[in-house]
C-alpha cells in the first residue's frame, strides 16, 4: 500500500504541475474559472461512470463540454454525491470550491452556461 500513499498527498497536486481541466462560466477563463488538476478530474469521472452519472461521466478531460443551468444543477448533485460516498481528502479538498463556481451559475438571472474545457 506504501507505493499509492502519493495518490493522496493534496501537496502533490498543489504544487506539483499537471495539466488541468477548466469550468468556466460563459468561457471566461480569467475570472470567472476553476482549474481542476487532470488526474483529480480522472478520479472523479472514473467514480461517476461506476455509479452511472449522466453530466460527471460526460465531462472529457481532452476535450469541451457546454451545459446549461439545469444541467449544472444536475451536476453539482452527482457531485455532492461522490463527495458524499468517498473518503478522500482529495475530492474533498478540491469539489467544495468547483461547486461554489457551479452555484454562481445556478444563481445567475441570466443564461450563464458552463464550459468545461479539456486541454
């Protein structure tokens, strides 16, 4: 078990530089985004496929996605799901801050939408 102790070292993803996964809110990738490291957002689609999760499976860390209001709605739950069914510090450090992002959109009066933009 030693040898997989660094899949869940949070340093590692903090400092350690990978390719990230961005939600963006109407494509604004300066401020209004969430940059998700790559292997962090593989984990959390791997989880959503083997619980069969319509919008967390469909996210493709190479390529882009747009969902609208209610489909953000629907995501942020399967992602409180998996929050809610792990034990890892990981997916606990890093869902709470991509759902803040997500709620701005569900709050928005106009048509925001979000992007989740592969790299």
């Amino acid at each position: 078990m030693d040898k997989y102790n660094r899949l869940f070292v949070l340093k590692r993803y903090i400092e350690e530089a990978e390719a990230e996964v961005c939600f963006s809110i109407n494509k604004d990738i300066e401020d209004n985004a969430f940059y998700l490291p790559e292997s962090i957002c593989s984990r959390i689609i791997c989880i959503g496929n083997a619980y069969n999760l319509h919008y967390v499976s469909m996210i493709d860390i190479y390529g882009d996605i747009n969902l609208n209001k209610t489909q953000v709605y629907s995501l942020i739950d399967e992602l409180l799901f998996i929050k809610s069914i792990v034990n890892d510090e990981i997916i606990e450090h890093f869902v709470p801050p991509l759902i803040k992002l997500l709620e701005e959109i569900i709050r928005s009066k106009d048509d925001k939408t979000l992007w989740v933009i592969g790299n």
